[in-house]
C-alpha cells in the first residue's frame, strides 16, 4: 500500500477515535457523582461537541477517498475489460 492509499484508512481511524473521544468525556461529563470530566480539564460542552464533530469530518473525509479511490480503480477495470472485448 502506498502513501497516497494509506491516507483514506488513516484519516478514517483517526477520525472515529477523535470523535470517540469527544463521546466519552460528553458522556462522562453529564454524570451526576460530581466528576465532571470536562471542568476538570477546562473543557466546555460546545468545544466537545466540537471535537465530535471535527472527528466525523475526518471519518468521513477518509471514507470519501477510499471510495473515490475505489470508484477510479472500477472504472479503470472496466476500461480495460471494454478494450479487450473489442
């Protein structure tokens, strides 16, 4: 796999561990025990929201060169399968 093809993949990854992460701490920071993982570590819910959303942008991002990547590669298939026919 080259650099060009491991970018899709990478950029999917690391946007679903993002968004994971923005997930968890809004989670956590909506318990009622009194440990409020945002405040602890100067967080407001609109930047974690935020950071949810910045993560799916990634994910989608990734998802939308790996099929591009995918539909290129069809067509050219298809291409050569045309060529060869004739």
């Amino acid at each position: 796999m080259s650099q060009a093809q491991a970018v899709g993949p990478i950029l999917r990854i690391l946007g679903l561990a993002i968004e994971l992460l923005g997930v968890t701490i809004l989670m956590l920071s909506g318990r009622n025990d009194a440990v409020d993982v945002g405040s602890r570590f100067g967080i407001t819910t609109n930047q974690i929201w935020g950071t949810v959303i910045v993560g799916f942008a990634l994910w989608a991002t990734g998802t939308a060169l790996i099929f591009a990547r995918k539909g290129r590669t069809q067509r050219k298939d298809a291409a050569d399968l045309d060529r060869d026919a004739s």
